[in-house]
C-alpha cells in the first residue's frame, strides 16, 4: 500500500482544502499520514525519508490540489527505478504551471526552465508521461528502492532546490525522473510560508549566488539538455526610449540591462525585502513606496505574473500604460518581445 505523506507548512490555510481534494479524488487504497513543516523542506523531507524507511511514499505538499483519475495516472507510471512527479496548473486549472523542469545553458549560463509555463492546458498537446531532469518538488512519488540508494535530500538548497538537487543526484545514479501529463492544482506557496525570510522570500537577489553554487557544487551542467541564445525584439529595445518603471529585479531585467542602460528607468519590485536592496547598481524600491503620480509607463519583468501585478498597479494608479515582456521560445533561440496590458 503506497505511503501518502503530506507536509503541512507553517500556519497553513491550504492543508484542509488538500486532504479533502484527496479523499474525493482518490479511489485506491493508502496510507496517509501528516508531516509538520521542518527548518526547511529539506530537512522535512529528510524526516520523512527516516520515517517511512523501506516504504514506497508518495511526499505532497498541502497547497497542491488532487484532482480527479490523478492515481491511476500514477499507477499506471510507477517503476521501482523512477521517481515521478505531475503536471501542474496554477490553481482553477486552466494555465500551466510547468509540466516538469530540464536544465539549459542560455548564454552559457544554467538556467531550470518550466516546460510550458504560462500557455493555457487546451493550447499544448497532452503527453501520458515524459522524462526530465526534475519535476514540481511539492509532489513526488519515491520508490523505496530509490529512497534506499538516495536517502538524504542535499540541504544545500536551502528550502528552493533541494529536490532539483535530489533529482540531479538520482539521474546520476541511473534513476530515471519524470512526469505524468495529468494535471493538479498547486498554489505553490508551501516553502513561501518559512518564517525565516532569507529561506522563504523569491528574491532572485537571495538565490543569485545560491544557484551559482549549487551549478559548481553539484556540476548541473552536465545535465543541461540544450544550449540557447536570447534575442530582444526592437518594439522592446524601443520601451527604453523613453523614461519609465521597470518592475521586477530578476534574470530578465538583468539580461535586457545587459543590453540597453536601465539608469534613466525607476526600478520597482512587488517583495518588501527589496526595498532599498541594490540590483545593477541600481537601488530597488518595494511597489507601496513608489509616487505612481509620477509615473506614466511600467514595463513588467515578472514572467508568469503580469495579470496579477496589472492588477495591482491599476489599483494604485489609474494613469499608467502597463506593458510586459513575452518570450518566445524555440528550441535555439528564445525571443523577448512586449505587449501591452489593457
């Protein structure tokens, strides 16, 4: 009988909404038992690995939402030699979340890229189950018999990538990584809630110099499964004529500042971490501290995001003409070009 360990995380409003998605979801036999948020995931991971030694477990984060025919999906794919993971949707199941992880060198530099992050679910063709490199760590079912060669998640990761790690570590090893192509609902708030802010917050600034570590440390470059340029549109070298906000201090704004002079531009960010931290030799100013009476034109840098932060920026100012980066991407090339936000 397969093991279902659920992490509850720190004051959690999920858990309830979880355990009784899985009751209604669910037709197969399991044994199921709640597991308290640790230091970081991955010392509760390495709690729950102790705790069900010799067992198949499947390890869920409370803020995923099962959803109908996902066990036998699950059974259907299960191997003794793979770990498996799932699709996911941000929640109300319509966009992609990612359907999976691979690794990639853009520019020469390793990058983890969401497959398929942002399209809606009736845009893609539907798979029944692919390989990776690495899957959504909140939901992953480990074999015993993988758990047994592997039985410590890398506490390097520091509460972001210890299952990527744990993944690469397998993949090495022989074990095969993967994902079904039917979906769940994720929040993807679990490892957020950490009171320690420095583990929790989705600073890029935080990671930055975690990733680079970890690239070296773990040598992830010899997983990467393609090389890739990036190219700027000129409707987006364009939005640079001009003076403007730019919000969001992460790896697009740091490659479009590689590429044009973002001193002229206010530089915003949605986390109050931020505010003040320098990015490019610029300083960050968190979004409640800005006088949008001032400002007339916002570029968006936040992948995955723009709906929720034009929302938000339209409640704090009425005036602005919000416009974002897309990227389109092929298997060589990925294109960054704009669009506007009505």
């Amino acid at each position: 009988m397969l093991k279902i360990c659920i992490i509850q995380s720190h004051k959690s409003p999920f858990v309830d909404n979880c355990l009784e998605s899985l009751k209604v979801n669910t037709q197969m036999a399991y044994d199921l038992q709640l597991f308290q948020e640790g230091e970081s995931r991955e010392a509760t991971l390495n709690n729950i690995l102790c705790e069900t030694k010799g067992k198949d477990i499947l390890v869920v984060a409370d803020d995923v939402l099962f959803t109908k025919g996902w066990d036998q999906a699950l059974l259907a794919h299960w191997k003794d030699n793979r770990i498996l993971g799932f699709s996911m949707t941000y929640p109300g199941g319509e966009i992609i979340q990612d359907r999976g992880y691979r690794l990639i060198s853009i520019d020469g530099v390793v990058r983890s890229e969401a497959i398929d992050r942002g399209l809606k679910v009736a845009s893609v063709n539907p798979f029944e189950y692919q390989s990776r490199t690495s899957m959504t760590g909140c939901f992953q079912a480990i074999p015993a018999s993988v758990s047994k060669q592997l039985n410590q998640f890398p506490l390097e990761g520091k509460n972001r990538l210890g299952e990527l790690l744990y993944h690469s570590l397998a993949i090495k090893k022989g074990i095969e990584v993967g994902v079904v192509g039917h979906f769940l609902e994720h929040h993807a708030k679990s490892t957020k809630r950490n009171p320690n802010e420095k583990l929790s917050s989705e600073s890029y600034l935080y990671e930055k110099d975690l990733w680079t570590k970890v690239i070296r440390d773990f040598r992830l470059d010899e997983l990467t499964s393609l090389s890739i340029i990036r190219e700027i549109e000129q409707d987006l070298l364009d939005w640079f004529n001009l003076p403007g906000l730019i919000y969001g201090a992460g790896t697009i704004t740091e490659f479009l500042a590689s590429q044009k002079d973002i001193n002229p531009h206010l530089l915003c960010s949605g986390l109050p971490e931020e505010n003040g931290m320098k990015f490019l030799g610029k300083s960050i100013s968190y979004k409640d501290n800005i006088d949008w009476t001032s400002v007339e034109r916002v570029l968006i840098t936040v992948e995955g995001k723009e709906k929720l932060i034009s929302r938000d920026l339209k409640n704090l100012s009425s005036n602005i003409t919000i416009h974002a980066v897309k990227i389109k991407r092929t298997e060589s090339v990925h294109y960054y070009d704009i669009f506007e936000i009505n």
